[in-house]
C-alpha cells in the first residue's frame, strides 16, 4: 500500500468533525462559512439556515437574508448540478471549474438561447413558466423540452434563483433574476482551487469521493491534483489511497463529539463516495431515500444517530437505537437551543 499511513474511519470522523467545525462552533461570519465549506446545499429553503446555525456563534436569520437581498450570496446550480447557496465570488470559481465537464448547460442549445434568456431577464425577475413559454414560442428546440432547455439556458445565462426563494420562509414560486457576468478564471487553476478547498473542508479524500462531490471527470480532476502537489497521501481501512492537503487538521480520534444537529441535504452527508466516515451504513438507507431526498439527522460522538423534525414549534428527535443516558440529557439540551433558533 505506499507505506502510506493508515486512517481509521473514526480518524476520518475527527478530521472532518474539526474542519466543519462540528467539533466546535466558531464565531464566523455567515460568508466566511460558506466560502469554507464550498457552498451550502439549499434545496430545502431552512437548510442553510439551520446548517450555519449548527456550526456558528451567534448567527441570526435576519444575516443571511440581508446578504441574499444585496446579492453577496446567490443561490445558484453548483456541485453535482444541486442547487447551492454560495458567495458570489465562489459562483464564479466554481463556474469555471467545471467549464470544461460538459455540464448540460455547456450544449450547443443552451449557447444559443442564452443571450435571449438573458434579454428576458434584462426587465426584471423572470418566473419559470413565462420563460418556458417564451422558449417555446421563439426558439427551435429540436425535440429538447421547453423546461428542460429552460433549465440549461438559464444557468449558461447566469441567471440564479431570486433572493427570495432563499429565504427561511420563502416563497413557493420560483423566480429568476440576471447576475453580472462572473470574474474569468483559468479553468484548470479554478479546478485545482475547488479541489483544495474540498479537501480543506471534507478531506482526507478519494479521487472517487472528489467525483463524487464535484460530478466532474477523472481526467480533469487528476490533472487539478497534480497542479495541488506536494499533497499528504493517506490509506483508508480498504486499502483506497486518500489525498488532502497540508497542514490540515487531523484531531486524535478520541477528540470528545459533542451532539450536533444537521439540516436536510447537509453537505457533510453527500461529499464523498464512501460515506461512512459520517453516516455509518446500516444507517444510510433509513437517511438517504431512494428519490435522494436527505433527511434531516443528529450527531451523537461525531456519526449519525437519528433523524429530527420540528412539529408546533418542538424538536422532535428520532433515535435509531436506544441511546446513553448522557447522550439522551446533550441531545435534549441541544434539541433546546435548536427550537429557540426555529422560534427566534
């Protein structure tokens, strides 16, 4: 095996624990913590919400909304073509990384409707179904649906969802507004920034959990990895060679996990091929369902031990198997603070 070293998965849980800051929160701002973990899964309007909230100091909703209001953080299509809140200079990284991938929104279709998609937007906000019309009722399309050359045209416009949609108690209707034309970025130079920044805040790594993550080619990543050298090179227990970055954390595995809650979609749950570092297996299907929804979970000594919700205002948590006494009291006084976050 290389003689490299040999991390445990409770080794890998310590080290992605203290680079998600779920071993202790910090005073962050809100960008800052999104600029660390590349981005915030925002399919679920609260998600983002509820996921700096776990990992933070004193985070307020109003924060957010107001950076979504100025347009410092944009919720856009990024990683594995899911729909992210991200800065909005990371939209433009990110945008460049993956140019070269053949994301559908880089077809010869979406080029051509794109200026079009733009002009509409050029008056104000543009919800869905008047766009869809307008695609239809102006353009050839070859037999690709209306919605879906919609779908493709308005990411290769760079137009994102309106602030609105992004906020804690958004609006169900999806509309759409232009941004500025992103800061250019040399593609390969953007590719290996992603990479380290993946690392930094999900590693030590695969070549398959950075596909995983990123949805991009082998080819493309190797390449970006080269350009990241001289990196630290680990083995898991199967024997797959991890790579990260130097000088990151990697916490004894014996490092006290506080009991976390995280919302649905969390990254933390999808950035690697082999999730077991976070999600132990028995586990994975009663988390991650069949049509990919995420459910929402909790952290007991760093993994995944049950799924949460809120009903009339209370947490309501719903362990997988009968916890410890002490882990019951922290989960109850966590689900506490939690329900005041949610009131707030």
């Amino acid at each position: 095996m290389g003689g490299e070293r040999v991390l445990t998965v409770r080794e890998l849980n310590r080290a992605v624990l203290a680079r998600q800051l779920l071993l202790d929160r910090k005073r962050l701002p809100a960008t800052a913590l999104i600029e660390r973990l590349v981005g915030l899964q925002a399919q679920w309007p609260s998600s983002p919400y509820v996921g700096i909230w776990t990992r933070t100091t004193g985070f307020k909703r109003e924060t957010l909304e107001r950076l979504l209001a100025r347009g410092d953080v944009v919720k856009a299509t990024a990683m594995r073509q899911t729909l992210h809140l991200v800065t909005k200079s990371d939209y433009a990284l990110i945008r460049a990384a993956m140019s070269e991938t053949n994301f559908p929104w880089d077809s010869k279709l979406a080029g051509r409707l794109a200026p079009s998609v733009r002009e509409l937007a050029a008056a104000g906000p543009v919800a869905s179904a008047d766009a869809i019309a307008y695609i239809e009722q102006n353009h050839e399309l070859n037999g690709v649906s209306p919605r879906r050359a919609w779908q493709y045209a308005r990411v290769r416009a760079h137009l994102v969802h309106h602030h609105e949609t992004a906020l804690w108690r958004a609006r169900p209707v999806g509309r759409f507004v232009a941004i500025d034309e992103p800061v250019a970025h040399v593609p390969l130079e953007a590719r290996a920034e992603l990479i380290r920044r993946y690392l930094a805040a999900f590693g030590p790594s695969s070549l398959r959990d950075i596909c995983q993550w990123s949805m991009m080619h082998v080819p493309e990543l190797k390449a970006s990895l080269a350009v990241l050298e001289p990196l630290r090179r680990f083995r898991d227990e199967q024997g797959r060679e991890l790579f990260d970055i130097q000088r990151a954390p990697l916490p004894d595995p014996d490092t006290p996990a506080p009991v976390r809650f995280l919302p649905k979609w969390d990254n933390v749950l999808l950035a690697w091929d082999v999730r077991t570092r976070v999600l132990p297996e028995p586990y994975r299907k009663r988390v991650i369902r069949v049509n990919g929804d995420v459910a929402p979970t909790f952290l007991v000594d760093g993994f995944v031990a049950g799924t949460w919700s809120v009903d009339g205002g209370r947490v309501v948590t719903m362990p997988f198997a009968k916890l410890p006494r002490a882990a019951q009291h922290e989960l109850a006084d966590e689900a506490g603070r939690l329900e005041a976050f949610v009131a707030d």
